[in-house]
C-alpha cells in the first residue's frame, strides 16, 4: 500500500537578550569573543562571520576566541533549540556596529571631518570623498588603545550588560579596542518551519514501512550555510523517522527498570532504515529582524518529518490514527488483524504518556 | 538483582588453542567455568555487564579444522568457525544453498557478521530483555517469568512451547538449518555425535537453562548439509524493527521441490515464534501436491499458527508468521 | 561460592594441562607459582598503522581498549561498547571489525588500523577523510571514525561502489546526527577523487 503525507514542523528559532563583543590590537585582526557552544555544526564560526562583513574583513583576517569562559566571552545563547544563528548574527553584528562607529569617530578626531564622511573598505577607514585619506584598521586600533575609555572598554559600556558579559569586558578592558553590544530583549518568538512530504510503501503482511521519497523544504530566513542546512534537514529527518517508526522507550512496571536500556533495544534509526537519499530545500527569504537576515533550523525538521511520516502511514491504512508513536510494526499488524492491544498502559511510552 | 552496567571486561583468563585436541582437553577440564569463544559476539555483553561470570574464555577460532567451507561427497560441510560473512559470500553456499546464504547475510550488521561464527549464531543465547537484564528469572535459575506474567513486556516472545519460560530463538540461520536438513556435528573428549538440526536446539520442557543439546565440554565442530535440498527453491524473509542489528520479530526459511507445477516436498521453517526453530511439518504435508499459489498459501495460513498461544502483546505474531508462510508458499 | 577460590582451584587444573593461556601474570607472581608451560606472554607485539607496537595487554582486553587507553589511539571512540552503534570500528586486514567486542589477543598476526592510520606521511588526508571534509558529512563527529573506517574497507574492497551498495556497507555505523545522506555523499565523492 502506498502512502503519501505531508507534516508541518515549527520551532521557535531565536532568541534575544544576549551580549557581543568584539576586539582588535594594533595587528589589525578581528578577534570575536563567542560562547556559542559547537555540537558539530559550527554555528560559532557562520555567526562570527556577520562581525566580519560588517567590518568587510576578509575571513582569515577573524580569530574566534571561543571554547572556555576564562578567555572572557559574553552570554551568548547555548547552540540549542535551533536558535544560534538568528540570536548571536544580532548579538555580533551589533559589536561590529559599535568597532564600526567607533572607528570612524577616530578617524574623524584624527584626520578632521565628522563621523559621516568615513567609510571602510580593505580594513582601512578613510574619507569618502578622498580615500586616500584614511588609517588602517591596526593604526585605528592602536589609536583606540591609546584614547581608553569607551574605545577599550573602560567607560561607556552598554546599559543591561549580563553579569558575565560584564565580568568579561572588565577583564578584557584596555587590552584592545573594543567594540561591544547589548542585544535588548524583544517580544515574541522568531518561528523556524519545515515542510515534509514523503511517499511510504507500507506492506500489510508484514507491516514494515518503506520510505520510497522524502523531501524537507526549510523556510528560516537567509540561508547562511546550504550544506550546514541540509544536514539540519536530514539530520532531523532521521530524527523524525525514529520519533514515528521505531524508538519506542518503555519502563518496566514489574521492577520498575528502563526497560529500552542500549541501541539494541531503543532502536534509533540505521541507513537501512531512513530513505537511501532524503531531499532538501529552502526559501530563502531574509528576515526583517535579523541584520543577516537569518533564522534557525534544526528542531523544526524532526517535527515535521515525523508528522509526514505519521500521515502517510494512516494514508496507507484507509485513514486510521493510531493517537500514539511510534508506530511500529506490531500496532500496524494487530490494526489490519482487528486484535487490538490498546491495552499496553500508556505510562510505558514516552511518546504515547 | 539487576546488574549495574561496567564498561569493561571482568578480569577472567583467555585460552587459545591452536589445535583441536588442546581445545577439547580444555572444555572438558574447565566445563562451566570455561566459555567457548566464537567471535564474542554474544559473549562480551554478557560479561561485562556481569551477568554470565565463567572464569575463562576458550577461543574456538585459532582452530583452522574448525573454519572454512569443504565439499563433500553428499553436501558440504561448514566448521563451526566459520564467520558469517564468510558464508554469505561463499559462491557454493550461493549457488546450492543460497537459503543460508541469505539468512547470515541478514544478520546483525555487517561487522558483527565479519566477526560471528556459525557456531555462534546457532548456540547465542535468548533476546528476553528481562534475562538479558540479569534478572533471576527461570532461565537465570530462579522461579519466577516476568514475561509471561501481567504486567509482562512480552512483544518478543513465544506462541508455541511455552513451559515457564516464553523466550525465543534469535537466531536467523537455526531455521535455515532446520529447513536444509543440516546436522550438527559436536565432538568432546569422549568423541564425536551428530544431531539433526532439529534435534540441536531445545526448549523449557526439556532444559530451561539452555537452548541446545550441547553438555559441558561438548564443542559445536562443523555443521554439514547434504545435497538433499541443493539448488531446491528457496524462500527467506525476517521481520524485525528495523532493518540492521535487530532481532526477527518472526523470520521465515523455506525449501521446496516441485515438478512442474506442484509442490513434491517441503520444508517451512519459522523462528523467534517458540524456543527452537519452529518446522511446520503439518503445513509442509498439506501442501504437497499442489502449486506454489494464492489458493494453496491462503488454505494453510491458519493450519501455520495452528496451537499458537499468544502473551498479552505478541498477538501480532499470528498474523506475521501467517503472511510468511503464505509468502513463503506463493514464492 | 567465592570467585577467587574457584578461579584458584580451576587454574591449578589447567597448569595440569599445559594448555596455552594467556592470563594475568601479577596472579602467579602473587601466588608464587610457576607459569603453566605455553604461557602466552601479556607483553604482545600488535601491529597498528603498519607499525609494530609492544603492548601489555591483559587477557580479556578488547581491542579497543588497547588502541584508546594503552597505544592512546582515541580516535577509535566508544560508544556503546556493546557491538551496537559501530563508532569502534576499526579495519583488520582490512575488514571493518567493532574494536570494542574483539579481543587485542585475538590479533596477535594481523594488521589493525586505524583512524590514525589514514593520513599520509606528507599529511594529506586520506581520500575518504578529504571527501567527508568537502562534504560537511560529519555533525558532532562522534561517529565520523567509525563511518571513515568502514568507507575506506569498502571502498578498497570495491573501488566503484553504487550509493546503495555504500549504505549497505555502512550500516553497522549508527549516527545519531541522522548524517547518513552526507557520509553517502562523502562516500560517492570519495570514489571521484580517488578517480
Ligand atoms: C547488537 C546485536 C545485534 C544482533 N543481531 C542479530 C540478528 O539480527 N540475528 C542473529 O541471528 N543474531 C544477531 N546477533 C547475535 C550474535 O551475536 C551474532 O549473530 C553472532 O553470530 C554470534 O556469533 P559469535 O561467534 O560471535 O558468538 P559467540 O559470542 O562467540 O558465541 C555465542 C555462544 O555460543 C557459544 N559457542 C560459540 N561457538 C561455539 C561452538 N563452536 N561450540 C559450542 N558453543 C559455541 C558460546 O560459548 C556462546 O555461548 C546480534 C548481536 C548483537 C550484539
Ligand atoms: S521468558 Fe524465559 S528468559 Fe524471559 S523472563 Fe521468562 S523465564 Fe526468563
Ligand atoms: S562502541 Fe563498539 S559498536 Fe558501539
Ligand atoms: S555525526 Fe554525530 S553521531 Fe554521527
């Protein structure tokens, strides 16, 4: 029998309210102090980038001190709940913004005009109507480090810092020059979202699943990294694949035990299990609150994969909901048998509890 | 109790016989406290979660008489030793035999197959998560199931043959064996038996505590198949969860002769449905004689299950192995 | 019972036997007995990465406990050390084999290698490495050892393999990332730069 289901997967793929900071010495290199933890995706590295485009700095000109609180770096969000990129893009950008404004502010005091005729192009700032007349970004940085205050984080650091941004700006203070930002918190949840659809060939005597086609289509702002979102979308997908199909988690009401200890038993999906190639695309459109434009993904996919993946098996079934996952081959079997074994108490499941 | 789970090996000796004499001398003398080594597949878990304590470990595989795949003049002959892959890829396996080559090719993972013996797949010891748990049920020498109890977690186990215990064979090359008509062949210092593979496995009502009719310092040396089945018509197909490194939830293997149109004679194997590989000898009988259809698989499906007692939640089984069986039929 | 008198009254039977063993030697220095003839030393040369390497290697070591915590070879990762999730994967003679339910005994005459192993004397990657690079295939990496190591045994077992021929050849390699699609990608562009 064949099936075909579509799901919808939404999570919340943004925060606010955390903290940048960025510096640079008289060598010139921007140095973006970043907490955000790498569980593999490297979503540290794609948001330092938006301090480096906003500087237009080439990318191995940037160092990201990151990794251990004792290299002084701001809150930013943990690398969870598909959130990195929308809030800590907002959180670096805005660091640069201020090295930005404060570069041009040395230059105007040096070089003579006001902060608006200043602009940047190969880490130089210099006059816009005479580029010739300008610094490179080392010499402004040393000029920072010279003048203090703000310029190296010894005066007029933002208002509502988090308590260990501001241990980590104290301590870094007149070591560099500075640039540093608060992101104020704002209402509501920027949304990630995936669409999933996928064809199954679910076989009635044996009541195994095949998943013949599946494509997860993610709409999360601009896209910052196409490979880095495609493994979000499969990555999910297999996730989905087991949540609907295969890891079933029961306790033992007898001896009151785990009783789905170890991968043999709790069944997380292998490459025979997922399709043999699961496709992916996005939208591609910026958002409005993000200065990259970009949202999260990464949970979302799981949600509607596994919601695909549930409606195509109640497709195949003449339209039956079985209001439980996983749904595995016994429930499948014992629903087209009409034996019923409803009476598996719903505590033992974590899905069905 | 239940065992807490340790990530290492305990500390116990390891013998490796080179020859076949040291290795039987050595299972006779250390009996229970000696565990016969096969790849260790089955072995190390186990051991590390302390739930099988022998003293020492015996390793089967140095032994070259005991691996490897010879011709003989009524079939062949597999020792023991034998990995799982290795049969999978023979070409003679394929060709003759191809039901066995196909049930070890579907075991476990690919690794695991690299590594698992014959004799290991054939002698591995029940799935029952609860005697896997270390938990003192009857197997584990104490008196009580918590499978086939109320409140039991019992989707695994067993419709027929129950006796106390309701655990089943894991093994998807047993009931190919069973199918092709193989016999055992188990030596020990006192000399040499040969079981049919029928005879080899054992449920509750005979032993509880062990799954085969192996006696301490018995070694499983080779397992030899006569040409009686070769390059008949072949059917196999395992039903688990997923579709590596998991159990059968039923597995079917099946031979048949026909001339022209009808079947001449049969062999309908089911496993993980009872202790043992379960033969239907009632089904093979009825359809002798007729065509491998729709019409002669739906008129046996339930003769298939006929007996079948099922737990709270392994009523699936019924349908499952039926389906098998009517696959199996039609071809 | 106690275990220590039953491993006493039973390794006292087999030191009757002569039979090869290999067992813990600090027991019979303790015990002050002489070792049964045959004795397979615990010091055993093991050949990793095409380099022969003494090891003291306690009789129910697993392979990769030797590789991780006495050669410290951590690329090879544990992950359930049960035979069940593939991150241990190592190849022997070239056959991809769970290091964590093998025992470093048992391989006394073969070549092991491992993640290590791959990179060239110059330091070029290995094709399958480079090619999991260029394809971002790895997510947290935990698994990565494991799936290279299972690609390079195929790959040098069947140079042109199909997708579904790699997925067939990797499935004994769970990752929990679900990075499956990319490690394939990374298989198949694997063969295009080994050409
Ligand atoms: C995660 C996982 C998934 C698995 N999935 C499957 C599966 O899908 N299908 C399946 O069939 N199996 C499965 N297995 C079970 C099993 O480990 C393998 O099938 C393997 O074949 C066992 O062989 P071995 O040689 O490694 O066994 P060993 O562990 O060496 O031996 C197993 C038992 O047999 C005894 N023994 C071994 N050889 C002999 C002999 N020659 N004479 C007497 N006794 C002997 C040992 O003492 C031990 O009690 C799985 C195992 C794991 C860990
Ligand atoms: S089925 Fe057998 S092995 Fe499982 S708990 Fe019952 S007695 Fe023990
Ligand atoms: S660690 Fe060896 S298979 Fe999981
Ligand atoms: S990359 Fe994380 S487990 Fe595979």
């Amino acid at each position: 029998m064949v099936g075909l289901g579509i799901g919808q997967g939404y999570h919340n793929a943004g925060r606010s309210g955390m903290d940048g900071i960025v510096m640079m010495g008289p060598d010139g290199r921007l140095k973006v102090h970043n907490g955000v933890g790498n569980l593999g995706t490297y979503s540290y590295a794609a948001v330092s980038r938006a301090a480096a485009e906003v500087l237009k700095m080439p990318w191995d000109r940037v160092d990201i001190i990151t990794g251990r609180t004792d290299l002084h770096l701001p809150i930013t969000s943990p690398q969870d709940g598909s959130n990195s990129i929308f809030t800590n893009t907002r959180t670096f950008y805005g660091a640069a913004q201020d090295m930005l404004t404060k570069m041009k502010e040395i230059a105007a005091n040096d070089l003579g005009g006001a902060p608006e005729d200043y602009d940047i192009s190969n880490e130089r700032v210099h006059q816009i109507a005479d580029d010739s007349a300008g610094m490179t970004f080392g010499e402004v940085a040393a000029r920072g480090l010279e003048l203090g205050g703000k310029y190296t984080g010894e005066a007029e650091l933002p208002e509502e810092l988090a308590e260990w941004t501001q241990i980590a700006a104290d301590r870094l203070a007149g070591t560099g020059f500075m640039g540093i930002f608060h992101d104020p918190r704002h209402e509501g949840n920027p949304p990630g979202f995936t669409v999933t659809c996928c064809e199954i060939e679910l076989d009635k005597e044996t009541g195994k699943i095949e998943i013949h086609d599946m494509i997860s289509i993610g709409e999360a702002g601009t896209i910052m990294h196409p490979k880095g979102m495609d493994n979000q979308l499969v990555g999910g997908a297999v996730w989905g694949i087991g949540l609907s199909a295969l890891e079933r988690h029961l306790y033992d009401p007898q001896n009151g035990i785990p009783a789905s200890t170890g991968y043999w038993q709790s069944k997380v999906p292998t490459y025979l299990d997922c399709p043999l190639k699961i496709d992916t695309g996005w939208v591609d459109l910026p958002d409005p609150e993000n200065p990259v434009g970009a949202r999260g993904i990464g949970e979302p996919s799981q949600g509607s994969v596994s919601a695909a993946l549930t409606a195509a098996i109640t497709d195949a079934l003449d339209g039956h909901i079985f209001g439980a996952s996983p749904i595995t081959t016994d429930m499948i079997l014992n629903h087209i048998a009409g034996t019923s074994e409803e009476s598996v108490p719903l505590a033992q499941n974590n899905y069905r509890g | 109790m239940v065992a807490t789970s340790h990530d290492v090996m305990p500390d116990i000796e390891l013998y490796q016989p080179a020859d076949e004499a040291t290795a039987l001398d050595l299972a006779s003398r250390l009996g229970n406290e000696g565990w016969l080594l096969g790849g260790g597949q089955d072995t190390y878990g186990w051991l590390k979660d302390r739930n099988k304590n022998p003293s020492a470990m015996i390793e089967l595989t140095q032994i070259d008489a005991w691996k490897g795949i010879t011709e003989t003049v009524d079939g062949i002959e597999i020792g023991a030793v034998t990995t799982l892959t290795d049969i999978a890829r023979d070409p003679l396996i394929q060709s003759r035999f191809g039901l066995l080559a196909e049930a070890a090719g579907i075991v476990a993972s690919p690794q695991i197959r690299n590594v698992g013996t014959l004799g290991g797949n054939l002698i591995q010891d029940t799935r029952c998560w609860y005697y896997r748990r270390g938990l003192d049920c009857y197997r584990a020498g104490g008196n009580i199931c918590y499978a086939d109890s109320p409140e039991g977690l019992n989707r695994e186990h067993a419709l027929f043959g129950a006796s106390r215990c309701v655990a089943v064979t894991p093994s998807d090359t047993a009931p190919a064996l069973v199918a092709l008509d193989a016999t055992m062949v188990i030596s020990s210092t006192s000399g040499q038996r040969e079981i049919p593979a029928q005879d080899f496995f054992v449920g509750p009502d005979r032993d509880i505590l062990n799954m085969t009719v192996l006696n301490e310092g018995e070694i499983l040396t080779a397992v030899r198949i006569p040409n009686t089945w070769a390059n008949a018509e072949f059917y196999f197909e395992k039903v688990a969860d997923r579709n590596v490194w998991d159990f059968a939830l039923v597995n079917v293997a099946a031979a048949f002769r026909t001339s022209g149109e009808n079947i001449e004679d049969a062999r309908i194997v089911c496993g993980a449905v009872e202790c043992v590989p379960r033969r239907l000898q009632d089904v093979e009988a009825a359809i002798r004689g007729r065509s491998r259809s729709d019409s002669t698989a739906n008129a046996v499906a339930d003769m298939a299950t006929a007996g079948a007692r099922p737990l709270n939640y392994n009523n699936f089984k019924v349908p499952l192995m039926q389906n098998l069986v009517k696959r199996a039929i039609r071809g | 019972m106690n275990p220590k008198l039953t491993r006493r009254r039973f390794i006292k039977g087999v030191i009757a036997s002569g039979a090869a063993a290999t067992t813990t030697a600090a027991w019979y220095s303790a015990t002050g007995q002489e070792r049964p003839s045959g004795f397979v030393e615990r010091l055993v040369r093991i050949n990793v990465n095409g380099q022969v390497r003494n090891v003291d290697v306690e009789p129910q070591e697993t392979l990769a406990s030797t590789l991780r915590y006495k050669l410290g070879l951590t690329g090879t990762k544990l992950g359930c050390n049960r035979g069940e999730c593939g991150a241990c994967t190592v190849l022997v003679n070239d056959v991809p084999t769970y290091a964590c339910s093998v025992l470093t005994h048992s391989f006394k005459n073969d070549r092991i290698e491992t993640v290590e192993g791959l990179e060239s004397a110059n330091g070029d990657l290995h094709p399958v490495q480079q090619a999991f690079v260029e394809e971002l295939a790895p997510q947290c990496g935990y698994c990565t050892p494991g799936q290279i190591m299972s690609a390079v045994g195929l790959l040098r077992e069947n140079a042109n393999p199909t997708r579904d021929e790699a997925r067939h050849a990797l499935a004994g390699n769970i990752c929990r990332c679900g990075s499956y699609d990319s490690y394939l990608d990374g298989v198949m562009r694997a063969v295009e730069l080994i050409g």
